[in-house]
C-alpha cells in the first residue's frame, strides 16, 4: 500500500490524494479547447495576412492587400470560433 492510499472499511482502498496537485486528466478537453480557439485565431489572421503581403507583392498594391487581407482573416477568425464555441454553448 503506498502513501496516497488507506484501507477503508471492508479492505477496499481509498485514495486520498488531494486536488491542489497537477490538473486531472478530465480538466484537460477544456485546456485543449482554449488552445483550439487560440492556435484558430492565431491561424486564421496569419494566413490573412500572408495573403495580402502576396497580393501586394504580385500587384503592387500595398498596403491595401494587406489591410484586405488582415480583415479577411479577422472576419474568417471570428467566424471560426462562433462556430467552434457552438460546440459547448
């Protein structure tokens, strides 16, 4: 029997380890959701932004194909997460 365990009433074990060591297992799918919405965010705008550093580049258009671009990926952003968020509301 180790330290984190007690023989209760009948033999069974009892665990008795306490809730301010690391997160459980079950805490994580939020954690992992935070991080989905972040790394969506983070994704989204670069590759809006990555677009209209291109298109200013190809055409010589700056810095409107960046500022297109920045909004593009900012709308696709927020539309990602609505859709994301739907999941847990």
């Amino acid at each position: 029997m180790s330290g984190r365990e007690a023989q209760g009433e009948g033999g069974e074990k009892k665990d008795l380890r306490n809730d301010a060591g690391p997160p459980a297992i079950k805490d994580l799918p939020g954690l992992a959701a935070f991080v989905s919405l972040g790394s969506t965010i983070a994704t989204c705008v670069a590759v809006g932004v990555a677009i209209g550093l291109g298109v200013d580049q190809w055409l010589s258009f700056a810095p409107w194909g960046l500022v297109a671009g920045l909004v593009l990926g900012v709308v696709a952003a927020v539309v990602s997460v609505y859709k994301l968020a739907r999941r847990w509301l």
